[in-house]
C-alpha cells in the first residue's frame, strides 16, 4: 500500500463524522471553509477532492444539505445529521479507550525493539 494511502485511510473514514462536528459547532459553511477548517486539525492536505466526495456522500444520506448563498454551496447538519453525530460519539469513545492503550503500548516501549 502507498504510504499516502495508508496516511489518510484513518484521517478519510473520520472525514464524514469530522464534517458533521464542524457543521453542528460551527454552524453553516461552504466546502472550501471545511476542508480548511479540517486542515487546521489535520497537519497533512486532504487529496483533492476528496471533501467533496464526503460532502455529496453525508448529501445523498440525508445527513447534511446543501443550499446556494452568495454564488456558493453551503452545507447545513439535518437532524438525521445530529443523530449520526451522538451514535458516533460512542463509537469514537469506545475507540479513544483502544487507540490509548495502543499509543501508551508504544509510548512505554520506547526505544526497546519488539521480537515477534
């Protein structure tokens, strides 16, 4: 696997819970705004694209919307949006508890090799 794939497979299947945050915090905004807003968490450039993809995704599933203002898209959180969002809090808390155990794992092996 490329590593740029490998980069942003974890980033790319938090992409549609992480879209749906920042429209219930920060209300309304247009594609571009998101990605940047994303980028501000995320230290690498998402693939171009790629947001979009998400955005017409969380579109077609009800879980967001989108209206034109000002000659731009905007997209808005729906209630079938702010359901998804609390069911994966769950889901994303319940992974915290394994991602930690991984990373305090690592962290206490520091510089000691692991024999497989």
């Amino acid at each position: 696997m490329k590593e740029e794939k490998r980069r942003f497979s974890v980033i790319g299947g938090l992409l549609p819970v992480l879209v749906a945050y920042l429209l219930y915090r920060y209300g309304d905004m247009y594609g571009y705004e998101i990605k940047k807003r994303i980028e501000e968490r995320y230290p690498k450039k998402l693939p171009q694209g790629m947001i979009y993809v998400v955005l017409k995704r969380l579109t077609n599933s009800g879980i967001i919307l989108s209206y034109e203002k000002d000659g731009k898209k905007y997209y808005k959180l729906t209630e079938n949006g702010k359901e998804f969002l609390v069911y994966h809090l769950i889901v994303l808390s319940n992974a915290k508890s394994i991602i930690e155990e991984i990373l305090n794992y690592f962290s206490e092996e520091g510089s000691k090799s692991h024999n497989s």
